[in-house]
C-alpha cells in the first residue's frame, strides 16, 4: 500500500518543458489572452521570445516593454525572415490563421496554431497540408489537456485505475457574455466553435476519438450574439464508452451556485472534481481532483491537491511539447495532424445540429476529399 500511496501521490500532471529553453519564439497578436495566459506562462517557464507583431503596432510595443521582448516587427514578414525565430505562435482569429499558418510554414518556421484551427474542415486541413509539404512541426494551442486536472486524470487512466472506460462528462453552468468580445457578438457558430471545443478535445485526449456525435444548441432570450450559447453534446466511443457536455453560459443566479465539473468513470474506478478556472472568473481557482479505484482501495477517496490552474500554467503545456516535438524530431502530441479529428467533432456538431442526426466523424473527414 505504501508504494501505491507514493505513486498516486505523483500523478505526473505538471508541464513539461524542453531542455533548450533557448529556442527562439515569435508571437503574431497581442491580444487579451497573449497578455493573460501566452506571455505569463511563457515568463514562468523560462522561455525565450524575441519578438512580437500586431496590426495595432501601440499594443504590440505595450507587450514588449511589459514583459521585456526586445523586438517589435513592422509586418509578418519581417518577422518569418527573422533568423532568430524558429517557433511562431499564432494568437489570431481563425478567419485568418490558415493564410498565416501557410506563410510561416513556407518561411521554415514550425507553428503553435491558435484553437479553433480554421472556420472550415478544408482550411483547417489545409494547415496540416502546409506542415506536412514544409516539413515543419505543427501544433495547437489546445492547452485544457495541460490543466491540471485533465493531465492528472489521464495519469490515472494510463494507469489502468479506472480499468474500461464508460463515461466521461463536462457539465459548465456559468455566466459569461460572449457580447464583451466584439469578434464574437456576429459569429453564427459560437460555442462549440470557442468554448466547448476545449471539452471535446480533452475528452478525446482521456477516452481516445469517438464514432460519432449527436448535439443540440440553444440562444438565450435577449442574448446579444448571434450564435448558441447553450449546448448538449453526446458522444458515442467505440465498444461501451459514452460522452457527454452540456454547457451554459446563461447562469441567473449568483456565483455561488455556478459550477464547473468534470466526472470519468470506468469499471474500477470514477474521477471526479471541477474545473477551478471557470470559478471566480476571470481570475480563477486551483482546479479539485479526488478519485476512488477498486484496484488501490476497496472503498476509500483518494483526494490529491493540485497546483496550478489553466490560466495561465497549461499554456506552458502546449508551447511546451511544441519545443520537446523539435528538440527529439517528433509530432508533437498536440499536433495539427491529430487536431483534425477535434475538428471533426466540432463540425460534426454543427451538422448534427442542423439535421438534427448523428454524425459520424469519417463524415466531416470525407469532406477534405471534394
């Protein structure tokens, strides 16, 4: 037992970082979220980035001089002909990520691609092309698999604490206007495309790609945007495993009775806790873990703490494994070839929507083939 308790007590959950922490970033935005999560994160791992770009050239100089980047670039192709930048991280809207992420590929750079990959199954494809005919590592800023209760959760499973997988669900009951972000308020695809996108993506990280999804979206009476801001996703695995999110952004009631909880069950074992960013928003709570598994202890909750949050520690996760991709000449496990399949959920999702079907992912798949 005791060897047990040493090994549940490291559930391997924190970032992992690359040797040479040396390797130059550049990073293309400077919006909220690279001023919150991208630069903070990187400042705390020790990484290096020397330079920064924005149209809104004003902000991009308020970055620099706020967290010590020496350069400031005129346009992006100053920055791609930059020697010194061998990671350009994309923190732009998915409109126009594809044409970027094809410009720094062509210049040689390897890419930390923005979530959602594109607006469309073909143009996110076209990113995975552009790395593949360039030769140059590609990855996606999927960061909610470094948080750490989804990475401390997924140590458990590989584990075999849980034995066979059943039931994975991510139930948010939050209140967030998407109305305070400008981009957002015309945008028809709203929250599985911004939101929910995180949750299918770190089920599909603990549980492995699904056959199909069946979904359904809702508005809010009064609501200033124009897309859904409720959500129901079922998810159907291969063999007896069962998904399911559903998530509101609608919340009447104080915060006191938001919550934000996660639930992974198998036939030894369940997790379960929440998700602390999504408390006290925006500035957020450690997230909470505890676990029972029949394989350690018949009948006892083993409730581990956790250090860290997903914003901002989790970004170091995914530029992270971006660098430890280059430095060992591999994939990076948050590859633009393996995000595919998340889009596929994503559009899958709003197909089932429309049609009111399920739809399997080899269906979105299919569409990169006319």
């Amino acid at each position: 037992m005791s060897a047990l308790m040493n090994e549940w007590l490291d559930l391997d959950y924190r970032p992992a970082l690359p040797r040479n922490k040396e390797i130059g970033i550049a990073i293309i935005g400077a919006g909220e979220i690279v001023e919150a999560c991208h630069l903070p994160a990187y400042e705390m791992g020790g990484l290096r980035v020397v330079g920064i770009f924005d149209l809104n050239r004003e902000r991009a100089e308020q970055l620099a001089a706020k967290f010590g980047i020496a350069k400031v670039y005129r346009e992006i192709d100053e920055l791609l002909s930059d020697a010194e930048v061998r990671i350009v991280d994309l923190a732009v809207p998915a409109k126009v990520q594809p044409g970027i992420a094809e410009r720094a590929a062509a210049a040689g750079k390897h890419i930390l691609c923005q979530k959602p990959l594109a607006e469309s199954y073909e143009e996110a494809v076209r990113i995975a092309d552009a790395c593949a005919k360039y030769g140059i590592k590609g990855a996606v800023n999927q960061q909610m698999r470094w948080s750490p209760s989804i990475r401390a959760s997924h140590t458990i499973i590989q584990r075999g604490w849980l034995g066979e997988l059943l039931q994975a669900t991510i139930q948010v009951n939050v209140k967030q206007d998407f109305a305070n972000w400008g981009w957002l308020r015309e945008m028809p695809t709203l929250e599985f495309m911004y939101h929910s996108i995180h949750y299918m993506d770190a089920i599909r990280f603990l549980f492995g790609t699904p056959e199909y999804v069946y979904a359904d979206g809702a508005r809010f009476p009064g609501q200033q945007t124009v897309g859904e801001t409720r959500t129901l996703l079922h998810v159907k695995f291969p063999g007896e495993a069962r998904g399911l999110i559903h998530d509101n952004h609608n919340h009447i009631a104080g915060e006191d009775d938001w919550f934000a909880t996660y639930r992974f069950e198998g036939t030894e074992g369940i997790i379960k806790g929440t998700n602390g960013s999504l408390y006290n928003y925006p500035v957020g709570r450690e997230d909470t873990l505890s676990f029972h598994s029949r394989a350690i202890h018949e009948d006892y909750w083993f409730q581990p703490r956790l250090h860290g949050k997903w914003f901002p520690h989790a970004f170091m996760g995914t530029m992270g494994e971006l660098m430890r991709a280059v430095e060992e000449d591999r994939e990076p496990e948050n590859s633009v070839a393996d995000n595919l399949k998340t889009m596929q959920m994503v559009f899958g999702a709003y197909l089932s929507m429309k049609e009111n079907r399920p739809v399997t992912l080899a269906e979105i798949a299919a569409q990169k083939l006319k």
